[in-house]
C-alpha cells in the first residue's frame, strides 16, 4: 500500500508539472496572439498622436500669420514651452509698450493645469524684469578659456574647485553650492 501511495503521488506531481507547463505555453500563445492583433491598432494610435502633436506644434509657430491673429507677426517671438509666444507690443516702431503671452490652442484642446498656473501668475501681476550679468572672468579672459578648450581636446583637463560663498564647501564651479542656493532661493520666495 505505501508503493502505491508513494507511485500514485509521484504520477500526480508529474501530472501537474505537465499541466502548469501546458497552461503556461498556452497563456504565451494567446498573449502574443491578442497582441498581434492589438499592435497595429497602437501604432496606428500612435501615429495620429503624434500627428496632431506635430500638427499642434506648427500651428503654433504659423499662428502669428494667421489672418485672425491680432498682433503683428514680426513683433512675436515663439518659445514653446511653458508658453507659446511672447508678444512685445510696439517693437516695431522701437517703442514696446505692452508685452503679451499667448498660448495657441486649436479645436477644443484646453489648458493643461501647468498653463492654468501660469496664467494665474501672469494674472496675478507676479511677473519681473530681471538681469543676469556674466562673470568677468568667463567673457574676459579669452586666452584662459582657448587654453580650456584646448586641454579639453587633448584630455588634459585640469581639476579646478572653488568655494561656496555662503559655507566655504568645496565645489567645482564658482557661487554657490547647491543646498546654498535652494536655501537662498527658499528664502526669496518667502520674502
């Protein structure tokens, strides 16, 4: 009786490893059978994406010369993101006394919730001018940078740190660190 036990559960185990095996290749079999039906419904998805992403694309960049469109062509300036156009008012006549921003949307496309804050901002009056000045020694020193750009063809390249101007951290360019400057940028926003 114990032979029979042991042979009839050996059969068994066999059995079920065949059937799990058997399931297995049948499940593959139909997961790549639906999706050879299913893939040239998603190309084809894709495509029209990606057309009408393109198609959105350039109609942004035409539409300043769209015969609706209110602002002269030649005073728009395209961006892209997060904003279609920058429209500088009177620039023509060298006398900017508006600046516009346009988002251009086609059909019923809406405002994605990142350009609906960026509306509110402008809205909001939370916009200014600001200048950045480059560092003296990046445009003076001209025979420096030649000689950087030198040892960077050649692979001769020099290890040059400086030091965070707020905590003295050693750094590889030169201002501040990065936890400086989130710290600093922290405390603009707050102020």
């Amino acid at each position: 009786m114990e032979i029979t036990t042991i042979i009839f559960i050996i059969i068994f185990l066999i059995g079920l490893a065949i059937a799990y095996w058997l399931g297995n290749k049948s499940g593959c079999f139909k997961t790549n059978r639906y999706w050879e039906c299913e893939l040239p419904n998603h190309r084809r998805d894709a495509i029209m994406k990606s057309r009408a992403v393109l198609g959105g694309q350039f109609s942004e960049q035409l539409a300043p010369f769209l015969p609706d469109f209110k602002y002269l062509p030649t005073e728009c300036r395209f961006v892209g993101k997060p904003i279609d156009l920058i429209v500088f008012k009177g620039m023509d006549d060298k006398d900017i006394n508006e600046v516009v921003f346009v988002e251009v949307k086609s059909g019923n496309a809406k405002l994605s919730e990142h350009e609906k804050r960026l509306k509110e901002i402008i809205d909001k009056k939370k916009v200014r001018w600001e200048e950045y000045r480059i560092p003296e020694e990046l445009h003076n020193n001209k025979k420096d940078i030649g000689d950087k750009i030198n040892n960077f063809i050649n692979d001769t390249r020099e290890e040059i740190t400086f030091k965070c101007e707020d905590c003295g951290r050693i750094i590889k360019h030169k201002g501040r660190c990065l936890p400086c400057n989130i710290k600093r940028k922290r405390e603009r926003r707050n102020e």
